[in-house]
C-alpha cells in the first residue's frame, strides 16, 4: 500500500468521478483512467477486474439515460462480435493470472518481479498511451466493412486489459450515427463486452474475494454514477488535447511500472 486508507479511497473516487464525467459523451476514458489507479494498490489481474465491475455498473446506469438512441443494427453486429472477443480476451487473462509464472530480478538495489498479466498489460498500455499521443488531427475512424472484425479485436483487449473504448470509439465513428445514436451505440457495445467479460473474471473474483475491498469498490461505483449525470447535464465535449496528454502521461508512466516491476 503506497498510502493511506483514506487516501487510497480519495484517488479511486476522485478519477472514477473525473473519468465518468469526461467519457459520457466521447465514449471511452473510464477503463483507460480507472484501471491505472486502481493497478497502484492492487495486483492487475485484481485492478483489471475491479476495473470492469465499475465500467459495468456505470455503463448500466448511462445507457438508462440514452437508451432510446441506440442503432440497434449497429449495436448487435458490433456488439455481440465484441462480446465474444470479450470472453476470449478474459480467459486470456485468467490463464495468464494463474500461470505462476513470473520474472525476478534486482533493480536499483530492490528485488522485483514482474508476472505475465503486469509485462502483457503494460506493454498494452504502453501502446495506448503511445496512440494518445498522435495529433488528434491526423486520426480517423475505421470503415464500416471494419465493424464485425473490429468488435472482435475491441472486445479481445476489453477482456485482456480493460482498454476497449478507444478501440470502440474509433470503428464506431463511421457507421453514419449521430451525436446521441453515437453515445447509446457505444453505452450499448460497452454493455455486451463488460457482461461478457465478468462473467469469466468471476473465477478472479472467487481467488481474491478475501481481499476485496467492497466498501472501496462501491464507493467507486459511486463516484463513477455522479459523474455521470454531471456529464449528462453540462458536459458538451468530449476531451480536449490537455486531457488526452495528461491520459496518455498516466498510462505512459503505469506501463513502465508494470513492465519494470515496480507497481
């Protein structure tokens, strides 16, 4: 533990708040922030499944609110696609959990180790943060004739590492939907995935369950809720560049942690 109790509840909630309020209408960011802050206090096989429990309940609670807009074409044949990369992606990650298998050695004077779930995510993350900093300029959605593949790929890295809203976002951004059916599309997409997903983290859950800190989940939970419907009330903009350096700052800098061993 890296700090106190309490400050530990202050970030989580603080970035669940935050993360939820800036992705109700880009459709991505919650996971990609989230899973970060949690993977400073908790393995990252554990972070990834804490992760997903919020993205659901949140996901839950915001297609409530845009429901009526979805494209149900859209939503179904990207959306159970993804639902089976899904799967494929958190079998991956349980696999990986459970392998025993792990990297030891001597940094800075400090014995370390690194496990296949902390190199896999990190490199992942790694090539997200990597991706976040390209001119927004230059970034262009992927073609429709994409969507059926694409929701496979979307869904395998939903289910591996929790990172599949940026992926969504972009094969979703040519299927010819406007700004609300964009919105519900993707709430929807993310629903197919985030059920898809728990359902095999639950033999993670089972593991750890002792160790689970619920009161901190839902107080997670929680927070992600309230930036919600801020973000459903005032928020006209999706992300603006300061945010998306800042986004790609945090993966950049957990990536390293990951892969050197030291988070």
């Amino acid at each position: 533990m890296l700090c106190s109790h309490a400050m530990t509840y202050l970030i989580i909630c603080s970035v669940a708040a935050l993360a939820s309020l800036l992705t109700f209408f880009s459709g991505f960011g919650l996971g990609t922030l989230l899973l970060p802050a949690f993977a400073v206090f908790f393995a990252i096989e554990k972070a990834v499944a804490l992760t997903a429990i919020v993205h659901f309940v949140n996901g839950v609670f915001k297609l409530g609110l845009v429901h009526r807009h979805i494209d149900r074409g859209v939503a179904l044949r990207f959306g159970l696609t993804a639902a089976l990369g899904a799967l494929a992606g958190a079998w991956l990650l349980v696999q990986l959990a459970g392998s025993g298998w792990r990297i030891d050695y001597t940094l800075f004077g400090r014995a370390v180790s690194v496990t296949p779930p902390q190199l896999v995510i990190g490199v992942l993350l790694l090539v997200f943060a990597l991706a976040e900093l390209r001119p927004t300029a230059g970034r262009r959605g992927f073609p429709q004739r994409w969507q059926i593949p694409g929701g496979l790929i979307c869904g395998f890295f939903g289910g591996l590492a929790g990172l599949q809203g940026a992926l969504r976002s972009a094969f979703l951004l040519n299927a010819g939907l406007d700004k609300a059916a964009y919105v519900a599309t993707g709430a929807a997409v993310a629903f197919f995935i985030d059920l898809s997903r728990l359902a095999m983290y639950a033999q993670l859950i089972g593991q750890h369950h002792a160790e689970f800190d619920y009161g901190l989940l839902a107080a997670a939970v929680l927070a992600a809720l309230a930036g919600s419907v801020i973000g459903k009330r005032f928020l006209h903009k999706a992300t603006m560049p300061t945010i998306r350096k800042l986004v790609a700052l945090l993966l950049f800098t957990v990536s390293l942690g990951l892969i050197s061993g030291l988070l």
